[in-house]
C-alpha cells in the first residue's frame, strides 16, 4: 500500500527505488537512465547488488540476474529477476499491469510477473550498483510453514496465470519448501 501510495505522488515517468537502509553507488541513477534513454523500449530496469552485513566496504555476496529481456523472463520462471531495492521503471507500466498488490512477501515479484505478461520489456544492468544491507534475521523471515504455504499460493498464481508450466510448478514447489522448513542453522 505505502509503494502505491508513493507512486501517486511521482509526477516524473521514470521512478527509482530503494530501501532506506541501503546504500546506492554514486552512479547508480546515471547508470540506469542511460539505459532509458538508449533503449526507449525498456520499461524497468534493475541491476546487481551487493550484500553487507556491518558496512558496504565488506560486502559477503553479489546478487546477481539476467540481463536481457528473454533471459530475465526466464528466469522469472524459477526466481524473482528484478533486485527490487535497486530498479527503476516506468511509472505508466507499473500503473499499466495493476500496481504493487497486496501479495505477503512477494508483491514485488508478482508485480514483475503481471509486467511480463502485461508485455513489458526488461533489463538488468551487469554490474552492482548498490549495496543491500542483509541481517541474520532475514533469513529466519525466509523461512517456516508460514513462508512455505504464502510461497505455495505465490507458484499456484503464477501457474494460474500460465506463467509456469505444472512440471516447472512442481519442482519450483519442492526444492522451496525443503529449504523454507528447514531449521534456520540449516538454511
């Protein structure tokens, strides 16, 4: 709801976000408007990240996605294929596929899915412009029954919106739902 309601009040066509505890790179908008501009086609556009616990300068990992269209919208079968703390998109095509919908846990990536089927073009810049703060607590939200069960429903969507095929839903069900009920030390 906040993301919606923020939207109304972006009078520009292009909207970037981020969480506020995250940290963008110094050419991080630069970077992503030249995209924008060079492929006028494009309606989002995201990048890599890197993750920190304590401080940027010691990054532990590098969240990595596709960059071309047919690539991320592959991809989006089996993972979510736009870091969301660090796109920028199009406000009309965000609008256009029915805004961020209350989805618990993955209203982001349910947007990205409405997008691709609603025939929006992707990209991702390979190269990580921001640096995404992570906490062991995160990955103890990532996980249970609960977690599990909202994951579930979140496939059976994208099956009903024949974005998956059964089989790819299968075995997106079962290799997720061992790694959400596993003990936390585990996953």
């Amino acid at each position: 709801r906040a993301l919606n309601e923020g939207l109304k009040y972006c009078s520009y066509d292009l909207v970037a976000r981020m969480d506020t505890d995250d940290v963008a790179k110094p050419d991080r908008f630069e970077k992503q408007v030249h995209i924008f501009n060079e492929y006028p086609e494009v309606d989002i556009c995201s990048a890599w990240m890197e993750e920190f616990f304590n401080s940027p300068l010691n990054p532990v990992s590098i969240k990595k996605v596709p960059e071309l269209h047919d690539d991320i919208a592959l991809y989006a079968q089996s993972r979510n294929p736009i870091n969301h703390p660090v796109a920028m998109f199009r406000k009309k095509a965000v609008i256009d596929a029915g805004g961020y919908q209350h989805f618990p846990l993955f209203e982001d990536y349910y947007l990205w899915v409405r997008m691709l089927k609603n025939g929006a073009k992707f990209y991702n810049i390979q190269e990580s412009l921001l640096y995404f703060r992570i906490s062991p607590d995160m990955f103890m939200r990532r996980g249970g029954w609960r977690y599990a069960m909202d994951e579930f429903r979140f496939q059976k969507t994208m099956l009903d919106m024949g974005m998956i095929s059964q089989g790819r839903f299968l075995r997106n069900v079962l290799t997720r739902f061992l790694v959400r009920i596993a003990p936390n030390k585990r996953r």
